[in-house]
C-alpha cells in the first residue's frame, strides 16, 4: 500500500521504528536509516553493485524543475560527490533528447525520480518522455522515489506502480539526509572494490 510505503523510507527518528545499520553505511556516518529502509533499499544497493555505469545517478525530473527543485538535488549529490546525469547540465544544444536520456538511463548505476507537483502534472497530461524514463527504471530494481511537495497517495492515483516503490519523503526528512541515504547507497562501492582486492 502506498500509505505504508511513505513511512518505510521515512527518517529513523520516528517513534518506536528502531534504527538499523546498512552494510553499505559508512562507520563515520551521521543518517538514521529504519529496519525497513534497509530492506527496501537492499535490492537497489544489489542491482547498483552490480552496474559500472559511467553515472552513479540518473535523475528524472519534470521540466519545470529543472531550473529549481531538481537543480537544488543535483547540487547536493555533486557536493557529495556522486555523479549524475540530470538532463540540465548533461543535455547539450541541439542533441536529441530522447538518445540522450536513452543513453543517460544506460550509463548511470541507478535512478531517482523526484516527485514534485509539477511531475504529478507530468504523468497526468504527458506520456513521453517521463513516462519512458520511468518505464525503463521501473523494469529493474534501480528506481528510488524521492516525494517531495506530494505524498505518496497522490502519486499513487497517477502511478500505482511507482507509488508501490519504496521510497523517500521530504515531508519525513530533510532533502539534504536523503540525499546522503542515496550517496551512500551508490557512493561507496570504490571503497568496497578496494577492501575486496586487498
């Protein structure tokens, strides 16, 4: 159900949900993570290690963001030093954009969709281009949604599908603590190559 789902990637300071410790979860790491973000994420954390994709994170966004919400995501994950592709910086004039996502989808290790107003407005009137960025992370196990200005309820009368996906909420915690949940689902896997050849 999607309204179980909104607090299962909720913030571990949560009344009664416990805390649980990620193997992927740095020692010097200062996010909660709850016994149920662990499991929904552990399918992610499996198929992203698998990838060596040129990008540790696609993001998708409506349009209309680009310029704010989605911009203000890019820039926290690039001062945490992931890389991403977010069609704003990544996109150059004149190129076709549906190869570009195509291959944006292709190149990058997992996908976050930030699910503002203006992408629920997205998904209701425009089956393109959105709708086939999702299509393409939903048939694997590298989607993350990142809710914030909707809940999962909304969503979940445009997406069922996506609204089923584990994921997170701004209205549970802040967008800067999510971002590092994803940075360290993603961004220590050098660490992890590096420990196993040695």
């Amino acid at each position: 159900m999607p309204t179980s789902r909104s607090g299962s990637l909720s913030s571990g300071s949560g009344g009664g949900r416990g805390t649980a410790r990620p193997a992927w979860q740095p020692s010097t790491s200062t996010v909660s993570y709850t016994p149920q973000q662990v499991r929904d994420l552990e399918p992610v954390r499996v198929a992203a290690v698998a990838r060596t994709q040129a990008h540790d994170v696609f993001l998708c966004h409506a349009w209309p963001d680009r310029q704010a919400d989605a911009k203000d995501v890019y820039d926290l994950f690039v001062g945490n030093d992931v890389s991403v592709w977010f069609s704003e910086v990544t996109l150059r004039p004149g190129t076709d954009m549906r190869v570009a996502i195509d291959k944006g989808l292709v190149s990058s290790r997992m996908g976050i969709v930030l699910v503002t107003p203006a992408m629920l407005d997205k998904l209701r009137t425009d089956r393109s281009i959105a709708s086939n960025e999702l299509s393409a992370l939903l048939r694997r196990n590298l989607l993350v949604p990142v809710m914030h200005g909707v809940t999962f309820e909304e969503l979940d009368q445009v997406s069922p599908t996506l609204a089923s996906r584990g994921g997170f909420s701004t209205a549970e915690e802040p967008m800067e603590d999510i971002v590092v949940k994803i940075t360290e689902l993603v961004g220590t896997l050098a660490e992890e190559e590096a420990t196993k050849s040695a």
